[in-house]
C-alpha cells in the first residue's frame, strides 16, 4: 500500500490535436487527496470536471475518449499514461480544447513535464484492485484477439506483456514484457510512439483528418520502415501499445495489482477488462476480491 500524490507546482505546455490540428494548452495543476484525475473544458463557457473515470469512458476505436454532462475531452490516453505511471494519482488537467495535444507521439514531454513539476506525498492511501482469479475476453471475430488479467507474481506487482502482429515489413511480430513502475515506464515505454501505416495515414487524409500531422509527429510506416524518421527501439509499436494499455487501465481510478497480458488488442479491449474487472470486484482500500470471468468481445 502506497500514500496519494499529488505535483508540487503547477506546470503547462502547448500542443497541436492530431486529428482535429487545433491548438491546445495542458494544465496540470496539484489536487486535494481523492479528487483523482479529472479534466476541465477551459474553453466552455460553463466548464465542469469531466473525471478520468471508466464510467465516463465513450467506447471510440483508435484512441481514448471521455465524456460527461455534454463535455468531452479526447485523445487522453497519453496524458493518462503519463500521469498512472508516474503515481500522480489526484490532479486537474486544464484544457483550452477539446483534443490532447499529439506531441511527438509519446508521452516523453508529458513525462518531463510532470517530472519538473515535483511529487507532493499525501496522507490518504491509495486503493488497490488485486486480481485474484484469471479475467479473460476473447475477441467474437478471431481467437488470436485477446486479453487476461491474471495473480500478479508478487502481492505488489503490475506487469504487462504484450503480444503484437501485423502483416507488415515494417512491424512483423513484437513483444515486450516489464513491470510498471514510474521508472521502468521511463526507462522503456515514455518515448514510444505513435504508429500509423502509410495506407492507413492516406485513408484518413482522404477524409480530411489528420493533414497537419507530420512524420516528425508519429511514426509513418513504409514498407521500408519509418519515413523521414528512425525507430527509438526494434520494437517500438508493441511499446507504444503497452503505453496506450497504461493510460486505458487507469480508468479503473486505483492501483493495479496482477499481470495483464494482451495480443492484438486495442482502446476497447482495455476498457472492457477494467469493466469487467471493476462490476466483478468489491473494491476495499486493502485487498479487493476478483471472481473469474471467461467472456466474449468484439476486437477493438
């Protein structure tokens, strides 16, 4: 068991939204214990915190989006990657739009930033989820689509695995394996960044999305590899998934304790493991209990 934290001092930046290419500016101010994460429309007239929440969660494919009492933000997986991995657990996030900013892909300016700003300890503890029982959702289209969450090896540990294919030169098969902490998620997941293939990058331009987005932003994937730009790790597109699965699993609002294994999945498996995980569990402050699920989802 852990304290609550909270940043020190408050801190910003400014950023473009990749699909939206609107400019957008990140406060990340320090909130009082049990205020968790939550994120304020500055730009609405009548703004009110939308919280970072599972139940607040809009099912979206390809990237994360919350939404509560007509307000929505989008794209936030990042931001609550950074914030979940870094043990940031109560914070206001300020934004002038709608859309996270794309940065360069990562969550490494996150990372920095929040890392500037200083951990302040609180007195309340965290609230754990202990997975005691295997949970597991199967995709209904192909049986290679899953995702488990099973008994951590160690009463304190959250690890991830991943389990990434595409039938791409550039991509192939990928895997990874690590357990969280805030270092570890410095050391080998904040810099991994968004992958788009060049033919799917060309559909979306065709629907007009995504036109300002640069190859400096994200990685576009050639047949020969990253265009204009160089991978930070052979694996770089099974890290940047795990990173997504960081920002989505802090939906649940507590601290995570069990390992979490996933092949091919995406946003929407990752939401719907921590439903389930949540509706299955009677969450204490100590050792909440998991009853075992085997259960059916559509790929994501």
């Amino acid at each position: 068991m852990r304290k609550q934290q909270t940043l020190q001092s408050t801190v910003s930046l400014d950023g473009v939204g990749y699909w939206s290419g609107q400019k957008v500016t990140l406060t990340f101010e320090p909130a009082p214990e049990d205020h968790g994460i939550q994120f304020l429309r500055t730009d609405q007239k009548s703004p009110h915190p939308i919280p970072a929440t599972i139940h607040h969660q809009v099912p979206t494919p390809l990237r994360t989006i919350l939404s509560h009492q007509g307000q929505t933000v989008a794209m936030v997986e990042h931001v609550l990657a950074a914030l979940y991995a870094m043990n940031i657990d109560n914070c206001l996030v300020k934004t002038t739009a709608e859309e996270m900013p794309g940065l360069d892909g990562s969550c490494l300016p996150l990372t920095d930033l929040l890392q500037s700003a200083g951990i302040a300890r609180q007195n309340t503890i965290r609230q754990q989820l202990v997975i005691e029982e295997n949970c597991r959702l199967v995709s209904s289209d192909s049986p290679d689509v899953w995702l488990e969450a099973t008994p951590a090896a160690t009463p304190t540990t959250f690890s991830l695995e991943y389990h990434l294919h595409y039938d791409h030169p550039a991509i192939g098969t990928q895997y990874h394996l690590l357990d969280l902490t805030p270092q570890t998620f410095l050391n080998e997941l904040t810099d991994a960044r968004t992958f788009i293939l060049e033919e799917e990058a060309n559909a979306l331009h065709h629907k007009g999305l995504g036109l300002h987005v640069t190859d400096q932003e994200l990685l576009y994937l050639t047949e020969g590899g990253p265009r204009n730009n160089s991978l930070r790790y052979p694996n770089e597109c099974v890290r940047h998934k795990m990173l997504d699965m960081v920002g989505d699993f802090s939906l649940a609002g507590v601290d995570l304790v069990g390992h979490f294994v996933a092949s091919r999945t995406g946003h929407q498996f990752n939401a719907e493991l921590i439903r389930r995980l949540l509706s299955s569990s009677k969450k204490s402050r100590s050792s909440p209990t998991e009853q075992n699920q085997s259960t059916k989802a559509r790929s994501a």
